[in-house]
C-alpha cells in the first residue's frame, strides 16, 4: 500500500513591488566593496553601512571592519561613513587624525543637511519630525549648532511646543517616516506656526514612499502580510504599521527561518515585501521557504518602476 504525502495546500502570494535595495542602499554597499577593493582588507565601516544584518555579515566576509565610534578605528586605514550620515564632527576628527575616509551617505539625507544648515544661517530655529536615537536623526542634528533644532516625533510633542521665536520657525523631517504620521504631523505644525517653512520638496525619500504606496496597494487583499527588514530599520517598520493600519496583520522578519508556520493558519493569499536594506535574495529565501509547505502561485504587483541611481564618489568610480 502506498502512502502518500499529503497535498500541500494552496496560497496565493503577492509580492509588492518596489521593494528591497533603493538607490541610496545600492551606492553606500557598492561603496564598501570599492574600497575593500581600492585598499584591500580591512576597511572599517562607523555604524553598519545599512540596517540589514545580510549585508553586514556579506561585507564583513569581504573584509569590512563595522564599528560604532571613530575611537575604534586605528591609524592608517581607510573608513567608511553609514548611509545615515554623520554628525560634522565624525569627519572632522578624522581629518585631524589623518584618515581618508568615505562618505557614504544617502544623497537624500545629504540634501536635508544642507536644508538644516541653510534654515539655521537663515536665522530659524528647525522643528526635526524623526526618531529619537536613530543614526540619521543623530547625524542631521549635528550639523548645526546645539540649541537649533527640536525633535518632535508626535502630534503631542507639536501640542507642547513652545518656541522662543514663532515667526522665525522652519521644519525638516527624517526621511524614512511614515508618510501618512508625518504629513499629519507636518499639519498639525502649520496649523499651529503660519509662518513656518517647509522644504520645497518631500523630505522622505522616495523609495520610502514608493515601498508604502505598493504595501498599501495589496494589504487589503491579503490576509497576512510579511516584511523583509531589520527591527532597527525605520523604513522597514514603517512597512508594518502601513500593513496594520489597513486592517491587514503583520510581521517583520529578518530571515525565512522566522516564519512562523502558526502565522499561516486560515491564510490562503499572502503579501510581502522587504525593506530598502533588504536584498533581493532575501526575498527568493523566503519563497523558497514557503514553497516547501505550500503549493505557491506568486504574483508581482507593481505601483511604480523605479530607475534612480546615484553617483559614486570620486576615486571609487574606476576602482
């Protein structure tokens, strides 16, 4: 007598589009691995290079060096600057020291510092939407003298604001927020401050919007939706909340490993999508995963294409 396995049930996958890797990621990883290649091994990375532990770990393998502070950099070797962007000291220390250094900082988040130090010569004072302790809010603030800049993450921190000078007010935001938190909280500034000033442009960068337009676009048709990223990536949680806020549950993993087969009880159509510091492959491994208990029918679902690019810096370029 035969015994036969039994059928694997069916789901229906929908893969949101963008996803993964934005344009800002691709050059700061591209970075690391010219200069490993420029100088030879080790290259030492301040902070990881992106929020995905994946890619550190790949990069490490290579010869990358990741530390916190520049203290921890010895002499003579070159150092590389996150995606995040740094206070001005982080280079002009290393200047002192005599380090060539990279910076590999999201142009995006380079725009927003020249924005803060503009306002500030400008004479306001900037109200800062972002995350307390996150690595791009840290390096934006220091940009600009101590005192120049206040951090409001809520519609109650805007409710508590007291400026010395409301005429003289400007704002800036983190560029990986929530799109929706922060056009409220954007609001809730201009209600208050008439004469506040904004950027002429969205401050969120695009392939963070990009990512939670095209969750938005399938979380109401799928009954549980999964989010490829780091629990310290910004963008990556966002994606969460954008899932949850539509009505749809949702997880963050790191790796195909976490799924938690429980979580698919009653699922019969899935969505997922990764975070701008997760690679693509990242995304084949959890397919394949789930390919091992399911009969998949996958599906891309596509919002926008996107085609941005952004130059390396020079002396990389013919590495």
């Amino acid at each position: 007598m035969n015994h036969l396995e039994p059928e694997k049930p069916r789901i229906s996958l929908l893969v949101a589009a963008p996803r993964g890797f934005c344009a800002g990621v691709d050059r700061a990883i591209k970075i690391v691995e010219l200069a490993i290649e420029k100088y030879g091994a080790p290259v030492y990375v301040r902070h990881e290079i992106v929020h995905n532990r994946y890619v550190v770990d790949a990069l490490k393998a290579l010869g990358a060096i990741f530390v916190e502070e520049l203290d921890e950099v010895p002499d003579g070797v070159p150092v590389v600057f996150s995606a995040h962007g740094v206070p001005k000291a982080v280079p002009h220390k290393a200047e002192e020291r005599g380090l060539e250094y990279l910076d590999a900082t999201c142009p995006l988040v380079s725009k927003v510092h020249r924005q803060a130090e503009r306002q500030v010569e400008a004479g306001h004072h900037i109200i800062f939407v972002g995350h307390q302790n996150h690595p791009e809010v840290i390096g934006t603030f220091g940009q600009v003298d101590e005192g120049c800049m206040t951090l409001v993450e809520t519609l109650e921190d805007v409710a508590a604001l007291n400026p010395a000078n409301p005429e003289k007010l400007s704002f800036l935001t983190q560029t990986t927020l929530s799109v929706d938190d922060t056009k409220a909280i954007i609001e809730a500034l201009q209600d208050r401050f008439p004469s506040i000033v904004g950027p002429k442009g969205e401050d969120i960068c695009y392939a963070t919007s990009n990512r939670q337009d095209a969750v938005k676009n399938i979380a109401k048709s799928c009954d549980l939706l999964l989010v490829i990223g780091a629990p310290n990536s910004s963008n990556s949680l966002r994606l969460v909340e954008v899932a949850e806020r539509e009505g749809t549950n949702a997880y963050l993993i790191q790796r195909a490993d976490e799924i938690d087969l429980d979580w698919m009880k009653n699922v019969t159509t899935l969505g997922l999508t990764a975070g701008a510091s997760a690679p693509e492959i990242l995304v084949r491994e959890v397919v394949n995963r789930l390919s091992e208990y399911f009969v998949v029918d996958e599906q891309q679902i596509s919002t926008t294409d996107e085609h941005m690019v952004f130059k390396l810096p020079r002396g990389l370029e013919a590495a």
